[in-house]
C-alpha cells in the first residue's frame, strides 16, 4: 500500500482540522462565549472549592452507596429504571 506523500501546506491544513475551534466551523481568532450551566462550575476556582467540598463531605462520612443512589434513582425516576 503507498501513502501520499502530503505538501507541507496540505500537512498544515490537516492539522487545523484537528483544532476543537476549527472541528466546530468556528475560526481559532474568534472567542468562544460559554453560557454557565446552574450548579456546573464554570472556572478553575469554582471547580478547586467544589472538590474541596467534596473531599470534605468524604471526611465526614456524608457519601452514598451505589446501591442506595440506585434506590434514589428508581423512586424519584421509575420510568427511566424500566
């Protein structure tokens, strides 16, 4: 099997394909404005102090088994559990 030997343009090109910017049709010059998400951390603080809080919650025990967030599961939503 022979492989086509690419130009370095065409090599340049494939690269910016694999930008997130460019995969999305967005031009890499341009600023991505993200709208926040309720209770989604939207910047590398708010995600430290939720791990913080997390990590604390284990400490002190107030963690839930797989089995009864499972129990939570199919009594709050038990058309998703059929």
């Amino acid at each position: 099997m022979k492989t086509k030997p690419y130009s370095p343009q065409e090599n340049q090109e494939l690269q910016r394909i694999a930008e997130p910017a460019v995969s999305y049709g967005l031009s890499q010059e341009e600023d991505v404005i993200w709208e926040p998400i309720p209770g989604v951390p939207s910047t590398k603080e708010e995600l430290i102090v939720r791990v913080e809080e997390a990590l604390e919650d284990i400490a002190a025990g107030r963690v839930y088994t797989s089995e009864q967030v499972h129990s939570m599961m199919r009594e709050k939503y038990p058309f998703l559990c059929k």
